[in-house]
C-alpha cells in the first residue's frame, strides 16, 4: 500500500504517546519518513534550519506540553519560513476535549483537524480524505 505522505513530524512530550502514534502511523503506511520531537522548542528548531530538507508534509502535535504548548507552537509555526508554513499541514493530536481549545487552534490557517487522543483508525481515514482534497 502506498504511503499517505512522504514525511510527517510528531511533537508530544510524552515518551509513550510518542511510541503509540510513532507504532499507529507505521501500521497504516501513513509516512515515508517519521520525525520526532519530545519538545515544541526543538522542533522549531529543526523546522527554522531544515534549509534544501523538505518540510514535513503534516505535523500531529500535542497542546499540553510544558515549556512551549501547543498555542505557542502555532504562534512561533507563523514565523517559520515559507518553504514550511505553505507546505506543512498541522494536525492537533491532545488529551484535551475544551471546545474553546478546538476553536482557538482553527483560528492557525494550516491547522486541518482535531483529535483527541488516542489515535484511532477513523482519525486516519478522516485525515486521509482532508489530505486527498487539498
């Protein structure tokens, strides 16, 4: 079966969230390539100097985290150069169920869905059709 996406980047604090959706994605052939970060910071990091790297396709990233949450995260992603924000999809994957988190996360443009934890194969066919329309 062939690949969803060619390169997909997984931000969540949690080593054994991380290993879960890492295992999910690997399962459903989501993405040629997985990268992942315990920490926003770093992660932005790796987006603002990926220089002749192409930008991940999608990015699960997770809003709890310390440090930099996920709202900042989506704040600083704006701020990335180009080649990043007009490829990078990004896909909140979080424990939280706040409906004004929900609202607030839509109001960040590359932003094109909200799960809430675990990852589930519906999750994946719904993002499968978001994806096959862009």
């Amino acid at each position: 079966m062939a690949r969803l996406v060619d390169k997909t980047l997984l931000i969540d604090d949690s080593d054994i969230d991380l290993f879960i959706q890492r295992r999910f994605l690997e399962v459903y052939n989501f993405s040629n390539q997985l990268v992942l970060y315990k920490s926003a910071n770093e992660a932005l990091d790796w987006l603002k100097n990926i220089n002749g790297e192409p930008a991940p396709d999608i990015i699960f990233l997770d809003l709890n985290m310390p440090e930099t949450d996920g709202f900042s995260f989506l704040k600083t992603f704006m701020d990335l150069p180009e080649k990043v924000t007009s490829k990078s999809r990004i896909v909140v994957l979080t424990s939280s169920n706040n409906i004004k988190d929900r609202d607030l996360v839509f109001e960040n443009k590359n932003v094109i869905q909200y799960i809430t934890k675990p990852l589930k194969q519906a999750d994946i066919e719904d993002l499968k059709k978001i994806i096959n329309q862009n």
